[in-house]
C-alpha cells in the first residue's frame, strides 16, 4: 500500500511539472525551437549526403560523357557517307523496279499475243 501511494505521488508531481512546462510560454517556444534545431540538423545532414552522392556521379560520369561525345563526333562523318550511299542505292532500287515493271507488261503483252497467235492456229 505504501508503495502505491509513492508511486502515485510520484507520477502526480511528474504531471505537475508537465503541466507546468506545458503551460510556461517560454517553455513551449524552448521545446519548439529545440525540435527544430534538431529537426534542421537532420534536414541539413540529408542535405550534404545527397550533395556528396550528386558530387560523386558528376565527377564519375563527366568522363563517360566526354568519351561518349567523342565517340560520336568521330562516327558523325561515317554515318552521313553511309546515308548517302544509301541514299544512292535506294535511287538505283528504284529505277531497277520501274524498268522492271515496264519489262514485265512488255511480256505480258508478248504472253498475250503469243497466246492469240496459237488460239488462230488451233482454229
């Protein structure tokens, strides 16, 4: 029994004292400013672990991208005479089918009038 009445008075002056630091203006705008001094730590620690990660990949990948931005300025002319030749080739695909195609009505013609001369035969 006296061990509860101590443990309850015990927490009636912890309750007490709260209410008093709760009620305290001063106290409230101590605690408030402490929660954002730590609060703006935890902010600004993020902060330079995110500024180091972006340091790191801007040092690392500058050199990829130099080479890369090489790579394809030497490959530039390659791929232009390629195009052309391309280019070239689809001019020549494309006179190859038109007399093709002129070829191929030049025999149905002759098909045609091949077959007429052996319909007058056989009649």
């Amino acid at each position: 029994l006296a061990l509860a009445l101590s443990l309850h008075a015990a927490a009636a002056v912890e309750q007490r004292e709260m209410g008093r630091a709760a009620a305290n203006p001063v106290r409230k705008v101590v605690s408030m400013m402490q929660m954002m001094q730590k609060k703006v730590e935890a902010e600004g620690e993020k902060a330079e672990e995110l500024y180091e990660k972006y340091l790191c990949y801007c040092k690392s990948s500058g050199g990829a991208l130099a080479e890369s931005i090489a790579a394809a300025e030497a490959r530039a002319p390659e791929l232009v005479a390629s195009i052309e030749a391309s280019e070239g080739k689809l001019a020549q695909l494309k006179a190859d089918v038109e007399t093709h195609k002129t070829d191929r009505e030049a025999a149905k013609a002759a098909v045609a009038e091949a077959t007429a001369i052996r319909e007058k035969e056989k009649a």
